[in-house]
C-alpha cells in the first residue's frame, strides 16, 4: 500500500486508512469479535492509519484498537483520536484543563503513554480562531501526552483557519464526489503548507457504494436514521448532507460509472485518493470483506480523464446546490 507523508509532523499513513466509528457506535451494533477481525482485515491489506475518538462507544473503539494492538508490537500504525464531544459544545470548555482530562482518558483507553495524532472533534466555530486553544495544544506536545495535533472540520472556513496555524499537522474534512468544495481552496492550502489531509465520509454514510435504495430501513440506533436532519449532530455527517432520495438516485448514477474491475465504493475511494493533497481517506468497515475491498481501492489503477469529468458533471447536476452554501 501507498504511503504518504504528514510533512508538518513527519509521520507516515496509508492511503486508504480505516475509520473505526462504526465499531463503536451510531451505526448500529457490531460485536467485539466482528471489530477485532475488521482490523485484522485492514492491517493486512497494508491499512496503517487508524482513526478513532473518545466518544466513539464512549470509549469502545479505542480500547478495541488497543486490544487489537498489544498483542502485534511489531505492527506499525499511526493512531489518531479526536478529543472534545464529551462536554457541551461550548468554546470555554476547550482549555488546557480540559485536554489534559480528555487525553489522559484516551491514553488510557489506548494503552499507550503518547498519542501519535490526537484532533479536536468538530469543536465550535470560533475555537479555530482561538489562540489559547492552540498554546493549549502545544503544550500537549510539549508534555509528550501527544505527538502531533490536528483538527477535524465541518466546513472549509474551519479549515483554512486551522491550516494557516503552525503547528497544526492534519485537517480531516469530509471529502467524497458528492462533496466537492474542499478541492477549491482547502486541499491547495494545505498541499502549500504541508499539512496533512485526512478525508472523511468517503462514501457519504454508505451513498456511494449503491447498496441502497429508497425502500432501505437502517436500525434505529444508526445515525442515518436519527441524524437526518442533524438532530444529533452535524447534518453534514449523514448521507454528506445530500437528501436521503437525491443522494439515491445519484448514487445509481455514479455507480453506472465504475470501470471494469471497480465497484461503486472502489471508484469513490480511488476518486478521492488521486486527489492532489490528499493524504489518507478513512472509510469505515463492518466485516473483514469491506475492510479488504476498501483498502484493495488504492492499487487499482488510476481513473480515466473521462470518469474524473463524469463524477464532476454529475455533481454539479444534483448534488452542489444542496451542499455548496452550507459548508
């Protein structure tokens, strides 16, 4: 597997990760055995990045990372937790105080004395703006409780602003064909200031890989029935905000559009990592088969100029207007 590098922290990933939300939580149930096979699954289809937060299972899915890890001190993967939904979304909450509790429960959730990567979770606006947020950061740094930090982002504003900070080493952004708006300024600024880009909900909630009709009834635990319309949280995180029927019927569109050899989710993967800037996309898997597919994603071959003018035909056409104005 492909490996890329996070200038700004010199640290390594692969360029299909694996994103380990749904081995915690808001995606329906998935048994502990299941979990430790999926990692199983990735790391040997070469995955060595792992994503993860503290809220994921409250705590489930760093601890399965753990277990997963301690018995393999030979397997290099680059770790990343996200610390800061465990408190009311409120910018005072995010201070030094606070950061030095969250990680001390993430350090010990994942066994290990210093996080390799830790990002702020979609905190509030105004905290990317903050300069005692990143003093606080740094200090993390300097305390060897991590080491490096980033952040993760609902919109593009959030991003540049995190991006034009020093020290920040990574920005995870949703970016998938039905969400297209980073390629404009948020993947050149980071490529310039050698910032890492980690790319989330890369098949917008499932979408994309054409498994889904408008008839499909998702589990009422599963955040793509309870967050629709963002009751939960950002409605950006389900479906990349695209109505439940438009992103339907585009998804069959898209999925007309995979090259011999590709499956729909494939071409979505292999879309986003041949984006310049890139560093690893992190989709998530419920059973050792998609682990493996996915991460078989980055040796295909690369896409024909025809399918990247396709995809972005498509997306103006049905899905631009409903995303564009909102992040």
């Amino acid at each position: 597997m492909d490996e890329r590098v996070i200038d700004r922290s010199g640290q390594w990933a692969s360029a299909v990760g694996l994103g380990t939300w749904q081995l915690g939580a808001d995606w329906g149930d998935v048994a502990e055995k299941d979990a430790l096979a999926v990692l199983e699954a990735a790391a040997e289809s070469g995955v060595t990045f792992f994503d993860t937060a503290d809220v994921y299972g409250d705590g489930r899915s760093e601890q399965t990372i753990a277990a997963f890890l301690s018995g393999r001190p030979d397997l290099h993967v680059l770790v990343a937790t996200k610390m800061g939904r465990r408190v009311d979304q409120l910018p005072e909450n995010y201070v030094l105080d606070n950061f030095r509790a969250w990680n001390d429960r993430s350090r010990r959730n994942l066994g290990v004395d210093r996080i390799d990567l830790v990002q702020l979770h979609c905190p509030p606006t105004p905290v990317y703006s903050t300069d005692a947020v990143y003093d606080a950061l740094d200090t993390l740094v300097e305390e060897e409780r991590v080491a490096a930090y980033g952040v993760s982002v609902e919109t593009c504003a959030e991003a540049l602003a995190a991006i034009a900070r020093p020290h920040v080493a990574s920005v995870q952004i949703i970016l998938n064909p039905f969400r297209m708006k980073p390629l404009r300024e948020v993947l050149p600024a980071a490529r310039a200031a050698g910032v890492g880009i980690i790319a989330r909900v890369p098949l917008a909630s499932g979408l994309l890989s054409g498994k889904y009709t408008k008839d499909t009834v998702f589990a009422a635990n599963d955040h793509r029935t309870f967050n629709r319309h963002g009751e939960a949280f950002d409605q950006g995180e389900t479906f990349s905000g695209v109505d439940y029927e438009t992103g339907v019927e585009a998804a069959a569109e898209f999925a007309a559009l995979a090259p011999e050899g590709y499956t729909p989710a494939q071409l979505a993967l292999r879309w986003i990592i041949e984006q310049d800037g890139v560093t690893t996309v992190i989709p998530g898997a419920r059973n050792p088969e998609q682990a493996r597919a996915n991460a078989a994603a980055a040796k295909l071959p690369p896409l024909p100029p025809q399918t990247f003018t396709a995809i972005r035909d498509l997306y103006e056409r049905r899905i631009a207007e409903q995303v564009e104005h909102r992040w």
